[in-house]
C-alpha cells in the first residue's frame, strides 16, 4: 500500500499536494469566523486542486488511456465520469469567485470548492485501495 501513495514521482507528488488541500481546508475551516477576505484563500485552493488533478491524471496514466492504452481506470468508469462532474463544480467555483466581489459569495464557493475536491479525492483514492 504504501507504493499506491509513494511508489514514483506522481504518487509522491500526489500524495504532498493531497495533503496539503488537506490540512489548509481544515484550517481554513476551523478558522473560519476569523477570516475576513476569502478570495485568495479560494484562489489559492482552486490551484492546488488543479495542480492535484494534473499529478493524479500522470499518476493513474490517464493521458496512456485517452490515447488508446490501458490506465488505472477505464475512460468510461464511475470515478473517472464523477471526477469530471466535480472538476466543472471547481471550475465554475473558481472562475465565479474572481468576478463576484461578495466576501460571503467567497466563502460559500470556498466551502462548494472544498466538498468537492474532498469528494474526488475520496471517490479516486478509495476506489485505488479497492483496486489493490
């Protein structure tokens, strides 16, 4: 189990960068009466889980899949489909965040961005401890 989260490079990377949205959601969130401006805080969790997505597709060779070959999952899968379904949340999340000005806006967006990026990475890494 322990190369699943640190066996090369991506998983390795993965795994930091995981960790990191992690403990910065829950910080963010026990801290959350305290924080006045949450822009930043959004935009910064927009791009540490973009940056996860793109270690997590090198890591389970989605790039080998989509041209043909064989990944960790099939192009078709429920992860891969609820993964898209989550990355549109974050997108529109993210984006929406930068043009809406609304201090509350922001944080609800923050809190939108964080299930869902929590609800993909459990949806993938349950679903690759599965696959052990």
């Amino acid at each position: 189990m322990v190369n699943l989260f640190f066996g090369d490079l991506w998983s390795i990377l993965s795994s930091i960068t995981l960790l990191i949205i992690l403990i910065f959601t829950t910080l963010s969130i026990i801290n959350n009466r305290k924080i006045e401006l949450w822009g930043r805080r959004t935009l910064v969790l927009t791009i540490i889980g973009l940056v996860l997505c793109c270690f997590a597709v090198m890591r389970d060779d989605y790039v080998t899949a989509l041209q043909g070959g064989e990944g960790f999952f099939a192009l078709d899968s429920l992860q891969v489909n609820l993964s898209y379904a989550g990355g549109a949340i974050n997108l529109i999340a993210g984006i929406s965040s930068v043009f809406v000005k609304n201090q509350k806006y922001r944080k609800i967006m923050f809190f939108v961005l964080s299930a869902s990026i929590i609800f993909k990475i459990l949806i993938i890494e349950i679903s690759r401890i599965a696959l052990l």
